[in-house]
C-alpha cells in the first residue's frame, strides 16, 4: 500500500527537527451541495532545518517518530518570499 501524502503550509518552526503544517480539504456537502473547506494540522519530522513559516511543502506518512508526529517533510515545493 502506498503511502499517503499531503500539500501543506507550514505554520510553525519553533520546535527543533518539527514543522506544523495546515493542508485544506474542499468537499461538497451531500444534501446541500455547498462547497465547504476543512483545515487539520499535521506535526512533521524535518531533518533539514531549512524551512520557515509560509513556505508550501510536501508531507507523507511515515511510522511515528513520537507520539503526535507520524509525518515526515518530503520536500519544499515553494519558498515564502517576504
């Protein structure tokens, strides 16, 4: 079985080798059919200490590092630019 994989911003870097990223999910509503978007956040394992808030990045599962933590950074698809 593959492994699932996800497109996120990372929203936080204050801890050392984790990154929080928020993906989005858009889904339709089956009686209503409103589009509507669910957020969930994810702690990721990040061995390269070079990413920062903003940046667009690619997460995948992988088996748990601790407790919370069961994804890890594949790569960083965009740079934040400030």
């Amino acid at each position: 079985m593959s492994k699932k994989k996800r497109i996120g911003i990372v929203i936080s870097v204050k801890s050392q080798k984790t990154i929080n990223v928020q993906t989005q999910i858009k889904y339709q509503h089956p009686k209503y059919l409103k589009t509507l978007i669910k957020t969930k956040n994810y702690m990721a394992h990040n061995t390269d200490v070079n990413c920062q808030c903003g940046d667009i990045v690619l997460i995948e599962e992988c088996p748990p590092k601790s407790k919370r933590k069961a994804w890890e950074l594949k790569k960083i698809l965009k740079k934040y630019n400030n």
